[in-house]
C-alpha cells in the first residue's frame, strides 16, 4: 500500500521588475528635465517653481513608499531569498536617493541660496554631485553635511527624504524576516 504524498502549496516566484525599475529611472530622470527646462524658459521664477518641486517631491515619495510596501508585501508572500529582497530595496533606495538629489538641484537652479555650502558659481556637474552627496549622506543617516539646506523649501524636500529614509530602512528593511515567518505560519 502506498501512502499518499501530500500536495504542497504552489509558492509563487518573485522576480526583481527589471524593465519596471528602468522605467522608473526614465520617469525620474524626465521630470528633473522637464522641471528644468520649464524653470530655463523665465527670466525670473517665483514661488510656483518652488512648490512645483515639493509637489513633485511629494508625490514621488507616496509612489516610493507605496511602491517598497507592495514589494515588502510580494517578497514575503514569495520565495524571494532575503540577499534577493535586500537588492530589490537597494534599487529602490538609489531611486529615491537620485530622486531627491534632482530635487535639490533643482532648488538650487531656481534659488542659488537655497543651500549653504554648494558655490554659486559651481558648475552644473559639480552642483549636481553635490546634491547626490547630499541625498546619499541623509538616506543613509549619516548625519552630517556640510551641505545645509537654507530655506523653507529646501528644508521641506530636504525633511522629506529624511522621513522616507527612516520609513525605508526601520520599518520595511527590519520587517521582512518576521513579515515573512508570520506569512508562513498563517
């Protein structure tokens, strides 16, 4: 008599959205031009340009976090490996991080006193490694800079990312092994 060998569910396999992260690059990337093509077109900005940018910066970091969220979700449902899930947020995290450095120059494009510690006279290359500094140095809670956000608008989008910082790495990168377990026990 042979004993009958038990079904075992179906785990779905998680697969890192490759094409889906490259047109999120694109997309992010299109709005840093658009935004500084449009700023280009005026001889002189005014606050619309600068809350055209907190808009925008607002409105990337609901898709980022919704977007880490739905993937934290997906992964612990899956039989993603935690190495795989650790890629995964790093992708992630080097969008936000490239997000918010556009963001930043931006600001500096529209106000050259907007951060204290980037020369007015620097170049755009220079400017834009800066702000990449800048965002790197605050994802990563590293917490100094000599890069200092001077005005109201600046220290908003510079908050933002600290915020969704935290919210990355604290809540969804601690989460995913007991998200995980409690997923498999249920």
């Amino acid at each position: 008599m042979s004993t009958p060998i038990p079904e075992s569910k179906p785990t779905a396999r998680f697969q890192i959205p490759i094409v889906l992260n490259i047109v999120e690059f694109g997309l992010i990337i299109a709005w840093w031009l658009c935004v500084l093509w449009l700023v280009s077109q005026f001889e002189t900005v005014g606050i619309w340009a600068s809350l055209l940018v907190i808009l925008g910066c607002w409105g990337k970091s609901i898709f980022f976090g919704t977007e880490n969220l739905n993937q934290l979700y997906d992964a612990s449902r899956s039989d993603l490996s935690h190495h795989r899930f650790l890629l995964l947020m790093a992708i992630n995290m080097i969008q936000m991080i490239l997000s918010f450095a556009f963001d930043f120059h931006l600001l500096y494009t529209i106000d050259k006193h907007s951060f204290l510690g980037v020369a007015s006279e620097a170049s755009f290359g220079v400017a834009l490694f800066d702000f990449f500094y800048l965002s790197t140095l605050n994802f990563s809670f590293f917490g100094y800079s000599e890069i200092l956000p001077q005005t109201v608008v600046a220290k908003i989008v510079n908050l933002t990312e600290i915020v969704l910082a935290f919210i990355t790495v604290i809540f969804l990168l601690s989460d995913f092994v007991s998200l995980k377990e409690s997923l498999r026990k249920a």
